[in-house]
C-alpha cells in the first residue's frame, strides 16, 4: 500500500523519517516499559546538521513530525529523527554533555510554516551561484560549496572551502545586502564537500562519506605501505583528491598479520647462498627470498614457520642445506619424474590415434508375412513340403 502524505509528515521512507547517513533506529520502540520519559527530541535538518531541543511543552512527536525549532533569530523547520531514552545516548555520541543547556521546541510545524521552508529551500541554489559571483569579484581564493537556508528564511549558512586563511568580512557585508538575510560562513574540507555532493566511488558503490562517515580521520600513506599498494596519486586519491578513507578500513588486519612473519631485513644464510627478502604473501604467510640482493633471482618460497627456523639456526651459527624442507624437496622431485622430458620433442605428440569402429551385427529383419529370413525360411519350406 502506499503511505499517504500527511501535512507535517516528510514522506521518505516507511514512518516518514529522513534516511541517509545520520539516520537512526529506535531499537526500543517496540519493547514494552523501554520507552522511559526523555523530554530531549533530536531534529535532523539539511544534509548533516543535526540539533537536540527540550520537548518543554511536552508535545506529543513521533518520528518523522515535522516540528519548529528555537534558533537565533527566530525559528528553524526540521524533521524529529529520533525520541525516548536514545537520544541521550545519541548526545553523548556527539560529545554533548547531559547538563549542556539546549534550545527549545516551539511547535509541531504548520503548513504556513513548511510552506515558508520549502520556498526558502527553493532560493538556495541561486543563492549559491550568485556567492560564488561575489567571491570571485571580490577576489577571494575560497568556494563556496552549498548554501542553507534557515526554516523562516531569516538567515543562511555558506558552507566554504579554502586552502587558506581567509579574510570574508567584506564577502559577509555584500552578501548581506544582496539577500537581505542574516550571513554565517562555515569552514569544511574537501571530504565533508565529497559527503554532501555524494558520487560512486571505484569499487561500485555509493562513497562512504556520503552514505555512512560522519567522523573523517586522517589517512596516511603508510595504510598503503603496509597494504603494499602501489603509491600512484591517481589511484589511491578520492573524489576529494585526499588519500582515500577505505584504506584505513583494512590496514589494522595488515599491520597484525605482518608482525607474525620476519622482517624484511633479515637474511637467511644457507650452504649454498645468501637469501634476501624479494615480497611476501601477507595472507597466505608466505615469503619469497632471491639470492641477490638488488635483483630477483632464483626465487625461492616458503612458509614464516620455516623462515623464523632458518633464522634461529643462523643465530646458534647453524646453516641448512637449502631452504626448503627435505621433505618439500622430494616432493617436488617426485613431480618432476612424472614428466618426461623427451616426450616433448616427438613431432607426433599432437596427433590424435583413431580407433577401429566394430561393425555393430545388424538384426534379423521380419517379412510381412510373418516369415523370417535365412535359416527360419528354410524350415518353414520343409514344413510346407510334408
């Protein structure tokens, strides 16, 4: 069935609450006695500012009301994502504390209200363009990447991007005549531009900061050394030209397992070499060695266990006979015999023997008198004579 649209309702998704990247699940709504009195409502507004306000008038919201909210000036329309004890939790998540003085809700919104939002939300873009105008006449080294407008219309937040320090108060007075609202700039890097712009990432999928990342650590090059990724820009920079976040998705798992194997710097000496580190099988725990140390050659591989068994035998000023295990080395031998060599130079290697077909006995065929032919025939004439 489908849902019908309700004033003061924002039909995105089952229950009308907003999804995206900061939506969250009451897991306790339907568990009996969970729902303890929490007079603190959390609102979602444009892309991903969220705000928490005092429900002091003790209106009955659910999920997905559409509401009005105290800011400064006047009041802000956003969407209630969140009641009940949760939220609580949901502050602490964002490092508010409990006793931190909150603002309030005025009222469940309007249609005049939601009325006088979607024609604010409606100025944004061209609001945007014609800033970008102004900065740029101004001369300012800064882009201006989204603009919000507030529920009433009274004021708007210019979210920028600049590599350095820049000096908008000449921007903020100009923008303030042009449009006639209360100005407030907000400084955001390239990632959070990537999360609000969204796009689809190398791997297929919806980018992460635009879908999930609400905190953006910083991602270093060595992710990448340990991972043993090519250092190529191109292919491990974002659609925000910055080091990709994914790889710090793995790198842990990398840096735990590369300390179960040797260390690149260590040699294996045996009777017959010397055995330098060439690459290594991170998953499977493999190591290669070369017997020249700048060039790979006569690559050998084999298993940490056995690698870390050299060494300590090196150590003790034992050196084996090779690096691989007897038993390995028998193993291989044993396949080696099974190939002849010789075979190869044959020229009729490739041509293929035909077999003889036997000629299959054709079965005896019956005339339509019911007589047989061969030796059925001739009984049945000796029978007709008597």
């Amino acid at each position: 069935m489908e849902q019908e649209e309700t004033p003061g309702k924002k039909a995105c998704c089952g229950r009308g609450c907003p999804r995206g990247k900061l939506h969250s699940f009451n897991y306790l709504d339907d568990v009996p006695g969970a729902m303890a009195e929490c007079n603190i409502v959390e609102v979602q507004f444009k892309n991903t500012r969220k705000g928490y306000y005092v429900n002091s008038l003790n209106l009955p919201v659910e999920k997905g009301d559409m509401v009005a909210v105290e800011s400064s000036p006047g009041h802000d329309v956003g969407c209630v994502t969140l009641t009940g004890p949760l939220v609580l939790l949901q502050m602490k998540r964002a490092g508010l504390k409990r006793d931190t003085e909150l603002k309030r809700l005025f009222r469940m919104a309007k249609p005049a209200d939601i009325e006088k939002f979607e024609e604010a939300r409606a100025r944004e873009e061209e609001t945007m363009i014609r800033a970008r105008q102004i900065a740029e006449e101004l001369g300012l080294k800064m882009k201006i990447g989204d603009v919000e407008y507030q529920g009433d219309g009274n004021k708007a937040i210019f979210y920028y991007i600049a590599d350095e320090r820049v000096d908008f108060r000449q921007l903020i007075k100009v923008l303030a005549d042009a449009f006639k609202v209360r100005i407030e700039m907000k400084q955001i890097g390239a990632r959070q531009e990537a999360g609000r712009i969204g796009g689809i990432g190398p791997c297929g999928r919806p980018l992460c900061c635009s879908t999930w990342i609400n905190n953006f650590v910083s991602v270093a090059t060595a992710a990448a050394r340990f991972q043993d990724l090519s250092l190529n820009p191109q292919k491990l920079a974002g659609q925000c030209a910055k080091l990709k976040c994914c790889l710090n998705y793995e790198v842990d798992a990398y840096v735990e397992t590369v300390r179960k194997l040797p260390g690149k710097d260590i040699r294996l000496e045996t009777a017959d070499a010397t055995w330098y580190f060439f690459k290594a099988d991170i998953f499977k725990g493999d190591i290669t060695y070369s017997s020249d140390k700048k060039i790979a050659a006569n690559l050998t591989t084999i298993d940490a266990a056995r690698a870390f068994e050299i060494a300590a035998m090196n150590k003790s000023g034992e050196k084996p006979a090779q690096l691989k295990r007897d038993e390995e080395v028998e193993a291989e031998a044993k396949e080696n015999r099974k190939v002849d060599l010789l075979d190869q130079d044959n020229i009729n290697r490739f041509d293929n023997k035909k077999k003889k077909k036997k000629k299959k006995k054709k079965p005896a065929v019956q005339k339509k008198d019911g007589q047989s032919s061969g030796s059925g025939g001739a009984s049945s004439s000796s029978d007709s004579a008597e």
